[in-house]
C-alpha cells in the first residue's frame, strides 16, 4: 500500500520562470511535463520519461488522488501547480493539502533555500546531494534553444537531439528525488507545525489567486520613464560631451576635470555634493539622481510577471525570512515598494495611464520619482470590487512591550496609543500634552522608538536618519541613556534572552524567559544542532549547529550557521541579546499577522496581497465592511492574552498608502 510519494519532474515552457513567476510559466501554451521521477514509500526512486510517451503508472496516479496518502517535493508550490495542469485539474486546491513541502521543512529549522545548498548545509554526503550538472542540463531541455547553422536552427532541443545528454537529465531527475528524500529523512524529528503546514495552503491559495494589474499604467509608466530617460541623457551629453554620461567612471573624469574630485557617485554622496555646487556641474548630478530611480523597474517586472488574465501572481515566500518566518517578496518584490506622498495621485496616475509625459514634467517637475510613486497604485481590485487595505498599529512595539512586561507601554497602546509622544515624555519628564507633533522632543521620541528597541545604541539612532532630523551627533548618547532608563523591563528582556542562551550551551538545560522557552535540540544520528527558541504560538525559531566562541567584542556570544544577509552565504553568524530580542518579536508579529490571514479567510474575505503588517483585501463593493475587517484584526489572539492589538485601514480604487 502507498503511504507516502516523493517526487520531482522537469518541465518545458517557452516563458521565463525567473522573470515571469511560476504560474505565468505554467500557464505558457506550450508548457508541458518532460519527466517525472517518484520513490514510493522511501524506495529507491524511478523515472517515467514522459517526453518520450512514458506514461505515470495508474496505481502512482491513483496514490497521488488519495487523501491517505502524502506526497513531497522540494518547493512542493511547483510540482503541485505543475501537474494539476498536467492532470487538468481546474481547481488546483482541490489536492493542495496531500502536499508536503520539504524546502519549508528546511527553512522552518533554519536552513536556506535550494536543494544543493540544503543538503550541503545539512551535511548529506557528496553521493546524496544534488547533481552539479543540472543547471546546464534544464537550461539545455527545459527552455527555448537558441537556432544557430549548427543545430538545424532548432528553436527547441528535444531528447533524440541529445540522447546521451537525455540520459542524463533522466539521472539528475532520479538524484534530486533522493536528496529531497534524504533532507526529508534527516529533519523528521524536528517536523513543521500542523498550523504552519495549514498556513502553506493558505500562502499557495493567495498566491494562485493573485492580484490585478492596471496594465494601462504600467504601459504609460514604462513609456514615460523611456521617454524622460532618453531626454535626459541627450541633456547630459550635450553639457558634458560624454559618450555615456550614465557610467560612473566617465562622469568622474569630467567632474575632475572641471575640478572636482569625488570617490564615488552613491546616492548619498550625490545629494551631499547637490548642496554644494551650481551651474552645469549641478545640473548634470540632478540628472544623474533622476536617471537613477531604479524602482521605475518594478513596472516592467510587472509586465514580465503578468498573466493573460491581468493578474500577476506568485508575488509571496511563506517563510522567505527563514530567521523570523515572515514572508519575503518575489518578482515585483512587494515588500519594499516606494512610498507615495502625492496629494494629486488620480491625476498622476491619470497622465501616467495617457502616456502624457510631458504634462507629467510640467505638472510634476521629477517625472522618474513620480512614476515611482505610482507604483503601488498600479495593484488595482478586480472588475466591481473594491480594496480594503488594513495594517497593525505598531504591531512590533506592540510585541515587544507586551513580552517585556513594560507597563506603562502597555497602558499608552491600551489608551491613547501614541508611543512616540509617550516615549518623549517618558525619557525627558515633560507633560504629555506638551509633546506636539512635528516638536523636537517628539521627533527624538520617534527615532529611538524606532532604532533602540533591539538594543541599539547611537549608531542605530544615525542609521535611522537622526543626524537627518535635526539631531547633532554629541546628543545621541544621551538619547540612548533617557530611553533606556525609562524601558528597563525591555533592556532586562535583552539580557535575560542572552543569559539564557548562554545558559542552554554550557550546561545543556532549558531555559525559560516571559514565555518563551530556550533549549538544545540534537539528532546525533543525523549531526543535527540547533539552539531552538519556542514562541507563544508554539512554533519554534532554530539557530542551526550552535557553539559559543568570542564576537568581535572580545565577549563570549552564541554562534550559528546561516544565510548572512550582506554577502548571501552561508556562513558563521554571531548574536546577542538584542538581535535575539528582534528576532523573537519580530517572530510574534509575524505570527500575529498568521492568525489574523486565517480569521480573514474563515470570515470569506479573499487577501490578495499581504506586506509586513498589513493587508490587502479584495473585495466585492457589496461586502465592503471596513469596520468588520478591522475589528477581525483586533481581535485577541489566544496564545497571546493581554497582547493589545489595533488596527486602522481605508477602501480605495488602487492600492496606496494612506
């Protein structure tokens, strides 16, 4: 009897898969299923070449109908949509929960995405892992070839083009079923949550259903941004003669010789030297910042990713940021899109969608960064809906002054909610109701709430634009000093957090701080490690093959392996106290936002988009209820009594921020 079916398959399709999404790829008239490998209840794996009119044996397609059985792939998301095309499925929820996926089961015990650098980082022998020779072998089979006099002009090669090549591709399909088997063998003791697992399906769903695009903007927005490119090279040609005045290299040479010498031409450095130049040496750094507005690209990532129905989909990672658990974004990258401050956005987006650039420059002046702030306005509801978009106040000051147990934060979120004010008043004694907004005190109020609540000191202050505000440097310590003293319980979650780790390795034993519970967890068998952390909600953060050695402070810290943000490798990784803190709270919040998609979902409304603590609803005008869905939002979470949360949303025709 089958119990359990892992499986891989290699696919064609003429769309590219890294620009367009997945569902774009599939959906691809000429998408179809070239292989399929598949071991039934762990057995050595076998191969159906469908290419070559193999056919899945009927007893492995009957398995894969049966809710008693369970199927797994590495970033199941594909194989499930794939072969629901495959079997014409026009629902493909309808078997979306027989899957597993073992690349969540990774991410959730702290590894990194894809299968070769899992099974390195787990430690599979080099006879377990993934085949290096993969990527030219689907590069070679699996997308559109190249015509040129020595292959025929053939715009696709097919396996009696390359049989040897074709036997090897059937080989590597075999090997990836046994790595993600072996990966899926070696975490079984540390399984993914049944919640998290339900929560996956939701992720896939919100995902398959997608959200609208305004492709008239995007058209008009790439057109205009074209247009305005070109007008401004040609202005910066004809002032500088340069060939290619956009290279960095040969408008340093024509700024040295007009006689000034800059080490490079950063974002930053440009507007420093803004203030301290004029005439045509101005000009040309003016130039250079509007043709620097990269996020314009996020329009054309858009028409990459668009579906023929005029959604794009595939916009989220369930469990991107594997540190935390949050989501990350993907193709259009949603989650750092820039912000809007225009008042007039009907007009802009009206001229936009005309393709009237030049009224946009007259109206505008800076088209490229207007364009930019039309960006999330390009996300629209579908035909007769509107969009409800709502997001947690504060969810992470929120988290973390209700972990802490710092009181007098929780009495300000459970009243008035104006932290920023609270925190002035709190650091410096003076009235609340003297803490006006846009007053000094208010402003150091805002930036500590915002840099030193993970144990920051004056230089996060500065990296969260303190000197930017009006703050001179020599009065950052003392800003560090006030906020601290008046959060102790928070600096004691800190240290509380660190000493507990640094209790769990020496000796071995668990721990416990506000709720959370610190403990080794080992496979001695399998050389698993891991430093776990597990949270109110029951899930559990994993810091992988844990050890105690000297940070960069000459101090005895905890490290662990992982994906280092900056250089994108898998590397050694100190923390602390704070880091830890963030990690936690941030893991909470993320949480939060979980239970809160879920009630969302039971409640009927269907998110189409969702973006640190916020959501975005689409929803038919009839049913618009904005009171409803906030009070959803606000609604206490049972692994969290007496966690205060709130919530503030608006209907709109496009998506924004309010």
């Amino acid at each position: 009897m089958i119990k359990t079916l892992n499986i891989d398959i290699e696919t064609f399709s003429s769309v590219d898969i890294k620009k367009s999404g997945l569902y774009k790829y599939v959906q691809s008239p000429d998408f179809e299923v070239l292989l399929f490998a598949y071991s039934i209840n762990g057995e050595t794996a076998r191969i159906v070449d469908i290419a070559r009119g193999e056919e899945i044996p009927q007893n492995v397609v009957s398995a894969m109908r049966n809710p008693d059985v369970t199927l797994h792939a590495y970033n199941a998301a594909f194989e499930w949509y794939c072969l629901s095309k495959y079997f014409g499925l026009s629902l493909p929820e309808v078997w979306l929960d027989l899957w597993r996926d073992t690349m969540l089961h990774g991410m959730y015990c702290g590894y990194t995405a894809g299968l070769g650098a899992t099974a390195k980082a787990i430690g599979l022998p080099q006879d377990k892992r993934k085949m290096t020779v993969g990527n030219s072998l689907i590069k070679l089979f699996c997308t559109p070839t190249k015509p040129t006099k020595n292959n025929g002009n053939r715009t696709r090669t097919l396996p009696h083009h390359e049989p040897e090549k074709w036997e090897l591709f059937k080989e590597y399909c075999i090997q990836d079923v046994e790595v993600e088997k072996e990966i899926e063998n070696r975490l079984s003791r540390f399984p993914v949550p049944e919640a998290e697992q339900k929560l996956w399906e939701l992720d896939q769903q919100i995902n398959v259903r997608g959200i609208k695009v305004d492709q008239e903007l995007v058209d008009g927005a790439i057109y205009s941004s074209n247009l305005i490119t070109s007008e401004l090279k040609e202005e910066a040609v004809s002032i500088t003669g340069l060939s290619n005045p956009n290279s960095a290299a040969q408008l340093k040479q024509w700024l040295a010789q007009q006689g000034l010498e800059v080490e490079n031409l950063q974002k930053d450095t440009v507007l420093e030297l803004l203030e301290n130049t004029s005439g045509d040496i101005k000009r040309v750094l003016e130039i250079r910042q509007e043709m620097s507005k990269t996020s314009v690209k996020k329009y054309q990532a858009m028409k990459d990713a668009v579906c023929e129905d005029g959604r794009v989909r595939g916009l989220l990672q369930f469990y991107g940021a594997n540190r935390t658990g949050r989501w990350a974004g993907r193709l259009v990258q949603v989650q750092n899109l820039p912000r809007n401050y225009l008042d007039t956005l009907d007009l802009a987006r009206e001229l936009a969608r005309e393709k009237k650039a030049d009224a946009l420059k007259v109206i505008y002046g800076n088209v490229p960064n207007t364009l930019s702030e039309l960006i999330r306005t390009a996300f629209i509801p579908s035909e007769g809906n509107k969009l409800a978009i709502s997001d947690f106040n504060a969810i992470e000051a929120r988290v973390i002054a209700w972990l802490a147990g710092e009181q007098w934060r929780m009495d300000v979120f459970n009243t008035h909610g104006k932290i920023y004010e609270a925190s002035a008043s709190a650091m410096f004694g003076v009235p609340i109701e003297e803490i006006t907004k846009g007053s000094d005190l208010r402003q150091k109020g805002k930036v500590a709430e915002l840099a030193l609540g993970y144990q920051g000191a004056a230089g996060a202050l500065i990296s969260m634009g303190a000197l930017n505000m009006g703050l001179a440097e020599e009065e950052l310590p003392d800003i560090v000093k006030r906020w601290r003293s008046s959060n102790r319980r928070i600096v004691d979650l800190w240290y509380s957090l660190e000493n507990a780790a640094l209790a769990v390795m020496r000796t071995g034993q668990p721990q416990g701080v506000k709720g959370l519970l610190l403990q080794r967890e080992s496979d001695i068998q399998n050389g698993l490690d891991f430093l776990t952390i597990t949270l109110p909600s029951s899930r559990k953060l994993f810091y992988v093959n844990p050890f105690l050695a000297e940070n960069d402070f000459g101090k005895e810290a905890i490290h662990y392996r992982g994906m280092n943000q900056t250089t994108k490798k898998w590397e050694k990784i100190s923390t602390y106290g704070g880091k830890l803190t963030e990690n936690v709270v941030q893991a909470i919040a993320r949480d939060c936002l979980a239970v809160t998609l879920a009630r969302l979902d039971k409640a009927g409304y269907e998110s189409i988009m969702h973006i640190h603590d916020e959501v975005v609803l689409d929803v038919p005008q009839e049913r618009v209820d904005l009171e409803k869905i906030e009070n959803i939002m606000k609604q206490p979470i049972q692994w969290a009594p007496g966690l205060p949360l709130n919530a503030d949303g608006f209907i709109s025709d496009y998506y924004m921020k309010d």
